[in-house]
C-alpha cells in the first residue's frame, strides 16, 4: 500500500461489496438519492408547464417492464432493469430541452420521477434471482 493511504483503507474486506444489497447508511442514502430525483423531476416538470394529466397517465409506465417476467427472471430482470435507470430516462429528458422537444422531455421527466419514487420507497435494481431480490434489500423488509 501506498505510504499515507492506509488510513482510507475500507473497514470492511472488498468482498461484502459483492455480498448482496445495500444495507444501512448506503440504502438510507441510495433512497434518499431517489427521493431527490423524484422531487427534482417533478419540480422541472411543473415549472416546464407540462401536462399534469399525462404525468398521472404514465407515471406508472415503466412497470410494464415486469411483463418480461412472463418469459423468465433472466429477461425480466434485464427489461426491468433496463426500464428503471436513470442512464435511459435522463439522455431522453436533456434531449428534450436540449432539441426543444416538449415530448421527450416530459417523458424523461416522468420516467425520472417514476424511478426516483421507487427508490425512495425501495425498490430497487432487479437480481435475476428474483422479482422481490433488489440492490435496495429484498422487497418488504424496511
């Protein structure tokens, strides 16, 4: 190890990463993460003026994403997943403003707030282990 650098050495092995979910100070601040994406996305979307109708129309949207399930835990993490990133809903929602496209940019902005509320409520990335197994905790349990 590099002299000076041993005090930022992690407490705990480098395997725990690997272990399973976030637990404790990690999931409290991963959901609170999400909660700030949510407050955010839907604050833009009210200041942009869009239509509170269409928010409530497909806020719920990307959970169709769990109809992938049907063909197995493999795809249905992977579409699930793919459905509740921010890497996918933020390109669209800068896009948006970007390009002037009210559409994309409110789409990006629900999809946003829809990932950010499920963090915040945690749930979270998908295991291909199975529906209820996320990088936030099993689903159910605090």
């Amino acid at each position: 190890m590099i002299a000076g650098l041993s005090n930022f050495a992690p407490v705990e092995p480098v395997a725990r990463a690997a272990a399973g979910p976030a637990s404790g100070g990690v999931r409290a601040v991963l959901r609170l993460e999400g909660a700030a994406a949510f407050a955010a996305a839907v604050a833009l979307y009210g200041h942009a003026g869009f239509s509170w109708p269409l928010f409530a129309l497909l806020f719920l949207a990307p959970d169709l994403a769990m109809l992938a399930y049907l063909i197995g835990p493999r795809a249905g993490a992977l579409v699930y997943n793919l459905a509740h990133t921010y890497a996918l809903a933020l390109p669209l929602a800068l896009a948006g403003f970007y390009l002037g496209s009210a559409v994309a940019a409110a789409l990006g902005l629900i999809w946003i707030a829809h990932i950010g509320l499920d963090r915040m409520l945690g749930y979270g990335l998908k295991y291909r282990s199975g529906f209820g197994d996320t990088h936030l905790g099993r689903i159910g349990r605090g």
